[in-house]
C-alpha cells in the first residue's frame, strides 16, 4: 500500500528579504514574504506530506497567528511533521517538485535543493526531483511578484 500526497504553495516576493528554497539560501536580492522563513518549496513539500497521510495542512499545524512560528525554519516545521508518531510508519518512495519563479536562475542551486530535501526525508537524492520553469513573464509569477512550488510525492510503509 501506498499513500500520495500532493502539495502548492505561493509566496510575495519582497525585498529585503532572505530567499530559501527546498532548506537551501539562494543568493538573490530579493526574498519571500511569510510568517516563518517562507520556504515555499519545503512547504508545498510538508503540504504533500501531510496530505498523503490525510493529517490536515501546514496551516493547521503551524498557525500564522502563533508567535512560536514567527520566522521559524521550515526544514524544522518538516522535521516536527517528519517526527510525528503517524508519519514515522512511513518513508519517502519519490518525490517530484516544480518550482515556478521567474528570477533568480536557480539551475545552479538544483543539486544541492534535491540534497536538502533527500537529506530531510534521510533518503538517496535519487528519489528527489526538482524543477524549475518560468511563467514567461505572465501572471503573478511571471511579472516577478511572487513564486510558486507544486509537489507530488509517494509514501510508502517504512522497511519496504
Ligand atoms: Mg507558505
């Protein structure tokens, strides 16, 4: 048996901001306006975690509204889902991730986004892929006004 989880996630982009994605720092003079760190690609990703297991969203469990959150890590938001009693049964089959942003070039920061996110899940990066696409200058995303991540992934019971 198997569980799959899809996840979305879009964010503001602002100045003065610093700008992570997938738990890695992107060099950029601009970054991503959130409650935490706003990570938009680890929360698409906790997003799919969650929703494979049917346990609610990012939202529920780490509520913009609660201090202890405010400018949080989101690889520490996953790690805490991660650790749950009902996620521990399972562990990552694949996971595939598309980010959309217009700016900066991300290509060179890919392989060390699909290592993040391996090493999160303690997984070979071999079941992690990233991607990245622009919106060719339309839209939100395209205008440069904010960035987007859409993941599926694939959970499957641990020790399989
Ligand atoms: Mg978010």
């Amino acid at each position: 048996m198997i569980r799959i989880g899809h996840g979305y996630d879009l964010h503001r982009v602002v100045p003065e901001r610093a700008l992570a994605l997938g738990g890695v720092h992107i060099p950029w003079d601009r970054g991503l306006l959130g409650h935490s760190d706003a990570d938009v690609l680890l929360h698409a990703v906790t997003d799919a975690v969650l929703g494979a297991l049917a346990l609610g969203d990012i939202g529920r469990w780490f509520p913009d509204t609660d201090p202890r959150w405010k400018g949080a890590d989101s690889a520490d938001l996953l790690r805490r889902v991660l650790a749950d009693p009902r996620v521990q049964d399972w562990q990552l089959g694949n996971l595939d991730a598309t980010i959309q942003a217009e700016r900066p070039k991300l290509a060179p920061h890919m392989e060390a986004i699909r290592q993040s996110i391996a090493d999160l899940f303690g997984v070979d990066a071999s079941r992690v892929s990233v991607k990245a696409k622009t919106m060719e200058g339309t839209g939100a995303v395209g205008q440069g006004e904010a960035m987007a991540a859409h993941v599926v992934l694939v959970l499957e019971p641990r020790g399989s």
